[in-house]
C-alpha cells in the first residue's frame, strides 16, 4: 500500500500537465485547420451599415457613406490600411479591379496616420472612386471586419453580396470575387 500512494501522487501531479498538453493540441489543430476567407458573416444578403466616413485629411478625393453605395451599380468596398503587408501585396490587383467598368471601387482607411495613407495611395495607385478614413475603426466593426484587408461586393441595391477575408490573390478574384460580381451584375 505504501507504494500505491507515491504512484498515484505523481500521476496526480502530472494530470494538470496532461491536461495543458490537450487542450494545447485541439487548439493548434483547429487553429490551423479551414479557410480563414470563409469567415462567417452574419450582414451578406443585407443593407449595408448607416456610416459616414470623411475623406483622408489633406486628400481631395471625398469621403463617402452608405448612401453612396447601391445607387443601381455593383460596388466593391475594400478595407486597408497603409500599415499592412498583405495590402500592399493585394494593391496592384486592385489597381487591375478597377479597370472594371461595370463595377465602382471604394476604399476604407483603417485606423492609418493621414500622411501614410495619403502615401500609400500616391506611391502604389489609388483603385479608389472614394477612400473614406475610418480613423478609429468604428465604420470597420459595423463592417464585420476581422482585420485588413477585406473586401466586400455590395449589390446594386446596396446589400452586401459577399465578404473575402484577407489579401485578394489572382486565384481568389478569379474563382471567388468574379462570380460574385457576375451574380451581383446579373441581379440589378
């Protein structure tokens, strides 16, 4: 009995440890597992939020809100921000996207110093028929948006058709955003 108890202190002991190690391997697992542009949202198939963004201090591209979005045209709503990697990497894409003349191209700074924005845009290209400046990222949460960058197609009657979590790739505006802008196109 006596070398009963010892054993059983030492697995108890290690339970806590053995436990850490569990849950440590679930969390990785579904950490890494999926597609992380196929995020759920709950606003596609609805109006777009009621915001109002002013123009990026010291540009003289205006600002827009949602009223400017679903006036009888597919628009595309990008979210970026002069500080992120991948928007930099998606940008010139972008630039191609707006040689689309059957769509209009809107742009949400995110929480971005004006000077950095304004040059950002000045140094890649600016896809943007307006660039609004979500300074404190307000606008981005009614927006549902995880983190930069996002694009959104909203419809003709401004309803939000389809949300692409991440940096846009030739493969994702081909197999992803394109049918959803020909889908958007076909429901005005």
């Amino acid at each position: 009995m006596s070398e009963a108890a010892p054993k059983r202190r030492s697995l108890v002991a290690y339970l806590p440890l053995i436990l850490f190690a569990g849950l440590a391997a679930i969390f990785l697992v579904r950490l890494f597992s999926g597609d992380p542009s196929k995020l759920p949202s709950a606003l596609i198939g609805k109006p777009v939020p009621v915001f109002t963004l002013p123009a990026i201090e010291g540009s003289s591209q205006p600002g827009f809100s949602n009223a400017d979005l679903g006036r009888g045209r597919v628009s595309i709503v990008n979210v970026f921000a002069s500080w992120c990697a991948p928007c930099h990497q998606e940008h010139p894409l972008l630039m191609e996207l707006a040689k689309d003349s059957r769509i209009v191209m809107f742009g949400i700074n995110q929480k971005d110093k004006a000077e950095n924005a304004r040059r950002f845009l000045g140094r890649l290209g600016n896809p943007y028929a307006m660039v609004g400046a979500d300074n404190d990222g307000r606008v981005s949460v009614e927006w549902g948006v995880y983190g930069v960058p996002e694009t959104f197609v909203v419809t003709g009657d401004g309803r939000i058709a389809y949300k692409h979590v991440g940096p846009l790739t030739e493969d994702s505006i081909r197999d992803k955003l394109m049918p959803e802008i020909a889908k958007a196109l076909a429901t005005k």
